[in-house]
C-alpha cells in the first residue's frame, strides 16, 4: 500500500493540541533593520510548527485551524509570552534597545483579558511596554466595527507600540489613521518586490512615506529581498526594512550570534544553523 499524501490530508485540532503540549512550536526572528546607519533594531517574531511527519509549518497552514477549533488564544498567548522571554535573554546579553514585534490576530484582539496578557509578560520579563510592538491587520483596524480598537487604544497608552501590518492594500481613510493608537505603519512586500524598477510602486511607497512623516509614524517595507530594493526604500526615506536580504528567519540563539553586541563572526556554512532554524 501506498502511504498517504500528507500535503493532501488536512491538519487535525488534535494534532494542534499535541504540538502546543509536546514543545512542537518554534518561534523564529527576522531582522528589522535602520535605513542609512543599516544597523539592526530589533526583530519580528514568527511562530512555526515543527511537525513530526510534516516539517517545519508556516502559520498559513494552521492558524484557520486554530481560530476554528478555538485554540487561537492561547496559540497568541505562547507566541506572545515567548516572544517577550527572548527579548529579555537579548537584553540581558548586551542588546538593550532591541525591541520585538509579534503578530496579533484580529479574534486576539477580543478577548476580554487580552490587555492583562500583554503587561503581564511584560510584567513577567521585566521589558518596558516601548520595547514590544503588536503588529495588527490593516483590515481590521480599519473597520468601522472592529471591537479590538479598545484594547489597543489602553495599551498603546501604555507605551506599547502599535503597527498596521500589510499596509496599502485596504485603501484606508487617512482621517481614521489619524484617530488610530498606531505607531507604525508597515508597506505591503507587493508595493516593494518592484519598487526599484516600477515608478508606480516608487510613487506609492514615496506616498506612504510622506504620510508617515506628516502622521509622526514610522514607515517599514516589509519583503526587502535585493540590495536594489534596499537602495531604493532608502532613497525614498523609509525609516526601516525587513525581508531575506538581511537574513533568513532564524532561531532566537543565531540571531543573537549573527547580530547581538557581543556576536562572533559569522560562517555561512556554520553547521548549527539547520539544527537552529528548526529547533531554534
């Protein structure tokens, strides 16, 4: 007999639970970087699933999974608890003004204690509230209906930074960005894959910018692949950049040592790294 097609066999909530109970998660990091001094500022935490049969699993295959099958609470609350205890080993191994970003989803968004979860891992690990930034959804803040504003609103009172993920492909109403808690707005990778050769995409980014500037918001181009794209984003004033031209996602221990303050050089072909990026 054959053996199944796995990629053709959906994911059970089982297995989902058993991942969250068998230390199967793995939070990955990729590099936010400064334009014009190109130094690194933090990062953007990224969950993934280290699944026995499997591989490694972006959230894209499991996330529907966990809203559906009501675990996506405490799947943001591991993500968001893991994510502020690496920043506290960073900090504590001479990267103080490192700060982390970490998705939130809109269903997180609502629930009630969501503010107590954030100051107490904050609380927990002993990070100011400027050092942690929740990336949201441009789609959900901008709705007229969204109930997730309130939490944000009370937390971005406490100094924890608040970012539009995506933004540029919803349209947004400028007058509703000014009344949002926001303190970042992140451009859309498909306005930056051509922002060097298409003027189109120049002129948007160029925009958004400008935008930023009058709003008081820092601007970050997300999908920074090419140097092209890095000159071009930081011709047009973009204040920072992410993407696989400065570094693959990697695991909490290798960005330490690529990037952290007492880093030693690093090989390309150093061995740990496979171990690293899937057990981090």
């Amino acid at each position: 007999m054959f053996a199944p097609d796995l990629d053709r066999v959906p994911l059970a909530s089982e297995e989902l639970n058993r991942a969250m109970d068998n230390d199967e998660l793995v939070m990955l990091y990729q590099p936010k970087v400064e334009c014009g001094s190109r130094s690194v500022v933090g990062a953007e935490a990224m969950i993934r699933w280290q699944h026995p049969q499997r591989g490694l699993l972006a959230p894209s295959h499991f996330i529907e999974l966990a809203e559906q099958a009501g675990l996506i609470h405490r799947l943001d609350r591991w993500v968001l608890n893991r994510a502020c205890t690496q920043l506290r080993e960073w900090h504590h191994s001479g990267n103080p003004d490192w700060s982390i970003a970490v998705n939130i989803s809109p269903m997180q968004l609502l629930h009630p204690d969501f503010c107590g979860q954030v100051r107490d891992a904050l609380r927990r690990n002993n990070i100011a509230a400027e050092k942690l930034t929740l990336d949201v959804a441009e789609s959900c803040l901008m709705s007229p209906f969204n109930g997730g504003c309130g939490a944000l609103t009370d937390l971005f009172a406490d100094g924890v930074q608040i970012a539009i993920r995506n933004f540029g492909t919803c349209f947004p109403s400028i007058a509703r960005i000014k009344r949002l808690p926001v303190n970042e707005l992140k451009i859309d990778r498909v306005f930056i894959a051509e922002v060097d050769i298409n003027p189109v995409d120049s002129d948007i980014v160029s925009t958004i910018v400008t935008l930023g500037a009058i709003l008081g918001l820092r601007v970050v181009a997300e999908g920074v692949d090419r140097p092209e794209q890095l000159r071009t984003i930081e011709l047009l004033a973009c204040d920072q950049s992410q993407g696989s031209l400065h570094a693959p996602l990697i695991s909490g221990s290798l960005f330490q040592h690529r990037f952290g303050s007492k880093a030693g050089t690093f090989a390309a072909g150093d061995s740990q790294v496979v171990k690293d990026i899937a057990f981090g």
